[in-house]
C-alpha cells in the first residue's frame, strides 16, 4: 500500500467528505465519535485494503499527539517562523541594540539559526549607505583641494584633521548615550566639511608666507598666530548654536541630539588638534625642503661666529 492510498482511505474518517447537492446546497459528511478524540482512538480505527484485508492505522503508523505550527513557511527549502514586533516611543537604534543583545543570550536547538530584518536591518544597511558616503565626500573633497592648491600634498596635510574630528564625534556620541543613528551619521558627514574649512584656512596662509620668502616653519608659526583667532571664533560659534540643539530644546531634539552632540565633539577636539596635527605633518610631508631651509638658516650664522 502506497501512502497516497493510506491517505485516500484515512481522510474520509478525519475530515469532511462531500456526498452531493441537496437544493442547491452542497452535502458534506462527517464521522464524529470518541474515537476520534485521542492518538489511542485513531491508532484504532480499522480500514479496508484494496486487496480486501483490514488493517488498523497502528499497523501502517505511529500514531503520536505533538504541537506542529498551523502553517508552515520555507525559504529557499528550509522552514522559517516570522516574530514581529512594534517599537513604540524609543529609538530604532537602542531597541535593535537591547533586541540583538537578548538574542545571543538565548540557547537555540542544534541546527536552528535566527536573523533580525525589519528596521534592524533598514540600520545597518543605511550605516553602509552612510559610510560609503562619507568616503565618497572624503575623495571629493581631496580632488577638489588638489585641483584648487595645484598639488597634493598640501591637501594631504588638510585631510590628516579628519581623524580627530571622527574621535571627538564618537565621545559626543557616547556622551548622549545612545548608539550610532541617521542623525548622528548625518553629523559625522557634516564634520568632515566643517573640519577641512578650518584647516584649509590655516594651510592657505601658510602657502601664501611661503611665497613671500618665508621658510616652512616660518610660515606654519606666523599662519597659526594668524589663524587662531578666525578659527577659534568660527568654531565656539558653530559649537554655540548646536547647544540648544544638543540640550534637547525645541521640536524634533530626540532626533537631532545626536547630530548636534556628534558635530560639537568633533569641531572641538579637532580644532584645538588641527593647530597642531596639521602644521607638523605639513612640514613632514615637506620635509626635505624644510631641512635644506633651516641648513642655509644656520650656514650664515655659522660663519658669522667663526
């Protein structure tokens, strides 16, 4: 006996079986009884084979009660159970985060895997949606240098400000104690023009001694007197605004916190760190020169003495 035959003997015993039409009306029948209340019941119940033998189930199958889903779902030929849930009046970010936390902690059967989609996966795909843009605004603005100054280093020496704006960026993220959101990645995107302008400012007067006659180191002293004060403003004035922002004032601060927090850390520990990082590699970078410079310095003096 085939299965299909088993089947085809068994369901008129478990499910309805349509006999006819009465008035329009569609007959159905149906065994009802103790019988078919337990495993034991159904295990019992006898039947007749084509070849005119009677069996009982017992004798063809294991009759057992378990717990079985009330639909099964497959992907790509494995089965799947969806857990959806709403997030209600917190940040998608801290819920994924709290949510992933509590999932590593749980003891999974052997052979049974778990992922997270919806919202958590919309964040991380946005995260590399961000960072790719960030990368992008980094290229976009060392070609944009490299074509104004006529050279590459000078740039090079500009971008090494980044850095600092991205450590001061993520302690003003920690700060709020939230994790990474699209604000506060909004923020470090905003950084890297902003940071970039204050250095571009301080190379710039820099270049422009240098063409004076001016030795590099000269020229790196004289810009950062120059320029502390202009870049200092800028900055306290930027870092000012945001601080209604960041303090949670007005419509819309559980948003853009975040922003605020990220671009007032970053500006401030990358403009006191720009006054030096970006004189010192500027002159590493034109080290050679720098070196004959303070050689030919120290010639005339030296004979000037004898």
């Amino acid at each position: 006996m085939t299965a299909y035959q088993a089947y085809a003997l068994l369901r008129p015993y478990l499910a309805e079986t349509k006999i006819g039409m009465m008035s329009g009306s569609e007959l159905y029948f149906t065994l009802e009884g103790d019988a078919l209340n337990s495993p034991d019941g159904i295990a019992e119940l006898p039947f007749q084979t084509p070849s005119g033998t009677v069996i009982r189930v017992k004798d063809i199958a294991d009759v057992r009660q378990v717990r079985l889903p009330g639909t099964l779902q497959y992907k790509n030929g494995t089965e799947y159970v969806t857990v959806t849930a709403k997030m209600v009046g917190k940040e998608p970010g801290k819920v994924n985060q709290a949510l992933t936390k509590a999932l590593e902690a749980l003891e999974l059967p052997e052979g049974a895997e778990l992922s997270v989609g919806g919202s958590s996966a919309e964040v991380q795909q946005m995260i590399r949606d961000m960072l790719m843009a960030m990368f992008v605004a980094v290229i976009a603005v060392y070609v944009v240098m490299v074509v104004t100054f006529g050279e590459g280093r000078a740039p090079l020496a500009v971008l090494f400000s980044l850095p600092f704006a991205l450590i001061g960026g993520l302690a003003g993220n920690l700060a709020t104690g939230e994790p990474l959101s699209a604000s506060s990645l909004i923020g470090f995107l905003m950084l890297i023009g902003i940071v970039v302008t204050n250095a571009i400012v301080l190379v710039e007067r820099v270049r422009q001694q240098i063409e004076r006659g001016l030795a590099i180191r000269e020229a790196l002293l004289e810009a950062g007197g120059t320029r502390l004060r202009p870049i200092l403003m800028t900055a306290i004035a930027t870092i000012g605004a945001l601080v209604p922002l960041a303090a949670g004032v007005g419509g819309g601060s559980v948003i853009s916190s975040g922003l605020a927090m990220v671009v007032i850390g970053g500006l401030a520990s990358s403009t006191l760190l720009t006054l030096v990082v970006v004189p010192v590699m500027y002159e590493l970078l034109y080290y050679r020169k720098s070196r004959m410079e303070r050689r030919l310095a120290q010639s005339p003096r030296a004979e000037a003495m004898a």
